[in-house]
C-alpha cells in the first residue's frame, strides 16, 4: 500500500499550517518532527514580536519581508525579496519581528521540531 495525503495549502483550516504537531491525529501531517506552512499575506501586515524554540526556515516566493532580528542586545535588519526567491534560516530562540512591506507576500516556512509551546509571542504588534 502507498501511503500519502493530498490537500490544498491555501484552503488549510489550520491558517496555513499543513503539518505538524498541531494537525489532528490522523494521517501523515501529523507530526512531532517539523512544522511546514504555506502562506499568502494580501496587506502589508505587522505580526509582533515571537520565538520559537526550535529552528526555522523561511522562503519567500513573491512580494517582500523586513526582518528584524535580535538576541539579548544584538539586533539585525535585512529584507527577503520574494522575486530573488531568497531564504533565512533562524537558530533557535532568536527574536523575529516580520513585517510584510510588498505584498502580496508569500512563501513557504518549515520549523523543527513540532511541539506545543515552542512558538512564544513576545510582544504582541502594535496598533496602527
């Protein structure tokens, strides 16, 4: 028997995610070992401030991002440029601040491991 699971990522009830530990318990999607999630951001949104425990990777394949990166009192600025299909891979527990700044903005974001509580928000985003 040849085991696999179809879905569409846009439609994803899960706001994006199509695997992990967050997926119900059936089915391959269902994972402790990663998380993956296709998004599409339509605006120019502010999401705050989080962590996540674990690593992460992001791609982007259209629009921009503004990334800001920090760790204690260290802090680094830099831009994905969806049209350059360019990639970020984040060690854990830095703090990441994504602002979409040419939507629309989409990619793909994998993270490792899968477990409940390893992604914190720290400052929730400011009203405009």
């Amino acid at each position: 028997m040849i085991r696999f699971e179809k879905g569409k990522a846009v439609n994803s009830s899960d706001r994006g995610w199509i695997a992990g530990h967050m997926i119900p318990k059936t089915g391959l999607a269902s994972t402790p070992a990663f998380e993956i999630k296709a998004w599409n951001y339509s605006e120019a949104i502010n999401y705050g401030k989080k962590t996540f425990g674990g690593t992460e990777f992001i791609i982007i394949y259209g629009g921009r991002l503004r990334l800001i990166l920090s760790v204690g009192k260290e802090f680094e600025f830099l831009e994905l440029n969806g049209w350059e299909h360019e990639y970020i891979i984040i060690a854990p527990n830095v703090v990441k601040e994504v602002v979409v700044v040419e939507s629309p903005a989409f990619g793909v974001t994998v993270r490792w491991p899968s477990a409940p509580g390893l992604n914190q928000v720290v400052s929730p985003p400011e009203k405009a």
